[in-house]
C-alpha cells in the first residue's frame, strides 16, 4: 500500500493504472486521497483533472451520490463544460433519474462535441 511519503506523481500513476484495470474503488479512494492532499496542502496540483477522475471512478464503482456530488462541484465552477455535464448526466441516468439528466445531457450537447446519448426510452432526435 502507499503512504503519504509516496511521491504524489506515483501515487496517481497508481491511482490511474487501478482506473485502467477497471478497479473503480480502489482507484476512487487513491483519488479521493490525492484530492484531499493536493486541497490541503496546496502542494502545486490543481484538483480538476483529478475530481474529474475520482467521479468517474465513483461512477464505475457505482458510488453514484459521491460521483454525482463530485460533478455537481465541478460542473458549478465551471458551467460551460460539456464533458462534466455528460458525466453528470450519465450519473443521473444511472440513478433513474431522468428528468434531472436531461438537462445535461442536452447541454453536454449543445456545449461540446458530446452526442446526447438516447438510452433509457427516449426516441432519437428527442
């Protein structure tokens, strides 16, 4: 296991080699730890890229509140994101919640290069 004396360049090779073996929750709690980490100790590493991975390692381990809690942070700082508002509506469909998914996934489309997934019942070109 690693330890805080653990460089923090390897502990998030680490962390992403858990995410690429699609080990979700091992990966999401080195995430959740390198988070807190770089948030406290304001050690020079900017968290967005890594509260991106931690909510989608929440997402593969089915930490949905978590994933979704983590999304909604981040689609507040920064709204013009269509990539976090596809992952924050994925969340929520996965939550069965697809009133509230809809409004993402149709700004995911509108904002990026992201095509408004028609899962869950809806026709195409809904």
């Amino acid at each position: 296991m690693t330890t805080m004396s653990t460089p923090f360049s390897l502990r998030l090779t680490l962390a992403d080699s858990l995410f690429d073996r699609a080990d979700h929750a091992a990966a999401a709690a080195a995430y959740a730890e390198l988070v807190d980490e770089a948030t406290r100790d304001d050690i020079g590493h900017g968290t967005t890229a890594l509260r991106i991975s931690l909510a989608r390692a929440y997402f593969g381990s089915a930490q949905l509140g978590r994933a979704e809690s983590v999304l909604r942070e981040l689609v507040e700082e920064s709204p013009d994101d269509g990539y976090l508002h596809l992952l924050l509506g994925r969340t929520l469909q996965r939550q069965r919640r697809h009133d509230d998914a809809r409004r993402h996934l149709t700004l995911a489309s509108i904002l990026g290069d992201h095509e408004r997934p028609t899962a869950y019942g809806e026709e195409q070109g809904a």
